[in-house]
C-alpha cells in the first residue's frame, strides 16, 4: 500500500487478546488491560516496544530550525568568553575568525550526500571543552579524519531537506533534550542501548571508547536480562547490518548455540520485509531493536532520504493492522552526533562519580540527537524536553517488563529521565499522513548525481533563523 494510503486508513478498534506466545502469564497479569478503550494513555496499553536507532546526525542539524523546540533561538544558549552566543564558533581557518551554522541546500547541491566527520571520543572530548562548547571546529581542524570537511560540522537542514522528518516531528512527540549517553562514536553508544554500559571500569572486556575494539565483552546486555525473566525480544537486522548489531561483540552472545534465544533473537538475519511481516500479522515480541542496511543508515554520506524511506517502511507496517498500531510504541533515535555541531550542553556528572568516567573524563552525557517517540499516545505534535538519554529506553522497559536495567550507575538513573513524562497523550484514533518518501528518495539520488557536491559559506554569514511558533508540551504518565 502506498504511504498515503496506509497512513490515512481508519485506525480504532479494539485490542486483540495479547498472543500467549508473546509474553509469560506473569508478565500478562502485570500488563493486562482492562475492558473497553482507555479514555487516557496508560504504560499497560503499551504491548510492543520498537526501537530503531538511526546513524549520525544531531538535532541542531535537523531540527535547529524547528519551531517551538530547542533550537537556533534559544535563549538559553550558552556564550562564548567574548559575550557573542555559541553559535559563533571560533574557527581556526576562517577569515573572519568563525562560522555560524549553515543551510545546507539541498535545492542547489548534493546536500544529502554531507560527508562525514570525526566523532571519535577525544575529538568529542575536545568539543565538549568541558562544557563550554567552544571547540567544534578546533578540534575537527586538527582531527586527521576530517581534512578539508570539518566546516560540515555547522550544516543544518531545514524541512523542504527533510520532510519526512519534520513531519514526524510535527504530527508527532519530539524530545528537544535527548542526548547521546557517550561523547563518542557508534559502538560506545550503542552499548549503552543495549547494555547500559561500556565498562568504565575495564573488568569486563572494557572501557569500549571506539569501534575497532575486538575483544569480547563479558557484562550482561538488557536482552540477556529480558530472556532469563521470559520476556520476548528480536534484532530484526539483515546480513548488512553495518557492524551495528552490538550484540555480536559479547562472548555470551558468541558461545550461544544456534538452537538457543540468544541466537536465534540476537544474532540470526533475516530478510529485509521480516519486520513488516510480523508487525502486519501481529507477531512482534515485546521489544523489538531494528537495524537498518547501511544505505538506509542516514550514516553520513548516506542520504537522509533513503533513511525516510525505511523508517517510512516500518511505521507503515505498523499502522496497516489497528490493532498493532494501537498497542505499539515506535523509538527512532540516533546513536550519535557524527561530530555535527549541537548547541546544547550535556548533563555530565561530578569529577569522581563511579563508573561515569574513563581516563578522567566524563563518558556523558553525550550531544543532542534527534529522537521521536511515534505512537498513538504521542500524536500531536508535542515537544518533550526532560534529558533523556539511550538509557532512557531501558527504563521504560524496565517499567513495562518489570526487568531491571543491569548496569546503570546510580547518576545516570537521575539524570535522566525513563521517557513516562514524554507520554500520556489520549490515544489518536487514526495515524496521521505523512510525507511521501518514494519520491523524496527518487530526488535525492538524482540530486547526488547531478548537482556539485555539498559547499560551505566564504565571506559573509548570517546567524540561522528559527521559525516562529510554540509547540504543546505532554502531560506524562506517572502510573501504571
């Protein structure tokens, strides 16, 4: 069916029985829903959990623009030591001694197609600066990875770039306050999405600071967690999963024979509609991780359109079948920033606080990136701005399974929040329409071919303008 289609098909009816095969009656009882259609949204309406966790992009990049968000108009901005807003960041290079945040035109260039920048941890490290957020391009400049395209860090989008994006954006809940849980590359925070942890404290396999590390990890993952309580899960992923599926770096995960949960969940492939499948058949388990080929990645220089168009796919296949739609609750993050400039700073913990540091710096929090929480409980176009971080998921499946997220510090569980705030919003009765992507997709790839490739500003700049307008904010759920 076509996105049109399928995106504005009626979506009330009422609940299925849960499938048996799906939970363990202890969990059935704790989750059982009471009869007739819930006047408000309550955490035991929420029978599936899909995550997809996307590649590189940070939410000034996408959504600086945004209204009524966290964006180029803060005025809560941090300042640079000469009193201008952090926006004008010092630039080695330059003539005019910085560089605002810029349009990427996708009308004009291969926009789609920015390459991509260092985001290693001490050139994440180096950005941070502590806090003061004034080194982006210093430390792209020096880094080796980036040559001649570290001004790309202040490139941003806007929605005639994204449409799709915004427009889950818009019609749905975004969280203005969502950071990264490491400043780092990929496996780092990807540990952090399925574990908790990278093992700061190095007894386990660990500290995981980059993604070449190759010895195996000895610390539990939260799908172990959710296997020994009975609690169903899947990694859908294909056989070009883009070295994204952690779980294949644990040697739990590694010794399991193919006959056992672990590897059948964690580690089997499967072809690239088995997700769509089981979503339009009421089959999904529990918790669900996607992840996506790496063309589909939006992994800089692959095109956020080809993302679009498969997280498209995967929301389709949800709201094909009523009854899905309206027990499910869609997860699109992104696992870091990529090195793209983020106004924000993160909450970071106090010099000393256990298992937060390695080396003497703080593991995170880590930049802004964008996460959208799409289900009927959170369509309204809300904007939900309590820190969150990767973690952030764990606990609200820790809250539906009633399993606990293994380690997590006691300073991470604080400082960030377990998304129930970002909820509460009266179920939709219908999905709403969403852009095209086949088309969208169809134009970025003549874009990529047929325009000159991406540009930054020389000369004169002009600070970023955000549009104007005011966003609702949810009422959040406190209870079960």
């Amino acid at each position: 069916m076509t996105r049109r289609r399928l995106l504005g098909a009626a979506g009330a009816a009422a609940a299925a029985a849960f499938a048996a095969e799906v939970l363990p009656p202890n969990v059935r009882r704790a989750m059982a829903e009471t009869a007739g259609p819930p006047r408000n949204g309550r955490l035991r309406d929420i029978r599936h959990v899909v995550i997809l966790m996307q590649e590189n992009r940070s939410f000034d990049h996408y959504f600086g623009v945004m209204p009524g968000v966290r964006g180029f108009s803060d005025p809560h901005a941090p300042r640079l030591p000469d009193g201008r807003p952090v926006f004008y960041q010092p630039d080695p290079r330059n003539p005019e001694g910085h560089l605002l945040p810029f349009h990427l035109d996708s009308r004009t260039t291969s926009a789609q197609a920015i390459p991509s920048t260092s985001h290693a941890w001490q050139v994440q490290h180096d950005s941070w600066n502590g806090g003061r957020m004034d080194r982006w391009l210093h430390a792209h400049s020096a880094a080796n990875a980036d040559g001649a395209n570290y001004p790309f860090v202040m490139g941003y989008y806007t929605r005639e770039d994204i449409p799709f994006h915004w427009a889950l954006a818009e019609q749905f809940t975004v969280c203005d306050r969502y950071h990264c849980s490491v400043l780092g590359p990929t496996w780092p925070n990807r540990l952090y999405l399925m574990s908790a942890s990278i093992d700061a404290d190095g007894g386990h396999g660990g500290p995981v600071l980059s993604n070449d590390d190759p010895v195996p990890y000895r610390w539990t993952t939260y799908p172990e967690a959710l296997t020994r309580a009975g609690v169903s899960w899947r990694v859908y992923q294909q056989a070009d999963n883009y070295g994204c599926n952690v779980l294949e770096y644990f040697r739990t995960f590694q010794d399991a024979p193919e006959s056992s949960t672990l590897y059948k969940n964690g580690l089997r492939t499967y072809d690239a509609g088995r997700f769509a499948y089981d979503a339009k058949h009421d089959r999904l388990p529990t918790v669900s991780w996607i992840i996506p080929a790496s063309y589909q990645s939006e992994h800089p220089d692959y095109t956020p359109a080809a993302g679009a168009d498969f997280v498209g796919s995967q929301i389709d296949a949800i709201a094909s079948n009523p009854d899905v739609w309206r027990k499910t609750l869609f997860i699109l993050n992104y696992d870091e920033n990529d090195g793209l400039f983020d106004h924000v700073p993160p909450p970071c913990p106090p010099p000393g606080t256990s298992g937060e540091f390695v080396g003497g710096q703080p593991i995170g929090g880590g930049f802004r990136v964008p996460c959208l929480l799409v289900s009927p409980w959170t369509q309204g176009g809300w904007v939900a701005s309590e820190p969150f971080d990767h973690t952030s998921t764990l606990r609200l499946l820790e809250r539906l399974t009633r399993v606990r997220v293994p380690n997590l510090t006691p300073w991470r569980r604080k400082a960030f929040g377990d998304f129930t705030s970002a909820l509460g919003v009266a179920p939709a009765r219908r999905p709403p329409r969403l852009p095209d992507t086949k088309r969208a997709l169809a134009r970025a790839v003549d874009e990529v071919t047929r325009l000159p490739p991406p540009s930054f500003p020389v000369g004169e700049q002009r600070p970023p303008r955000q549009r104007s307008g005011a966003r609702p904010r949810p009422r959040g759920w406190t209870r079960g």
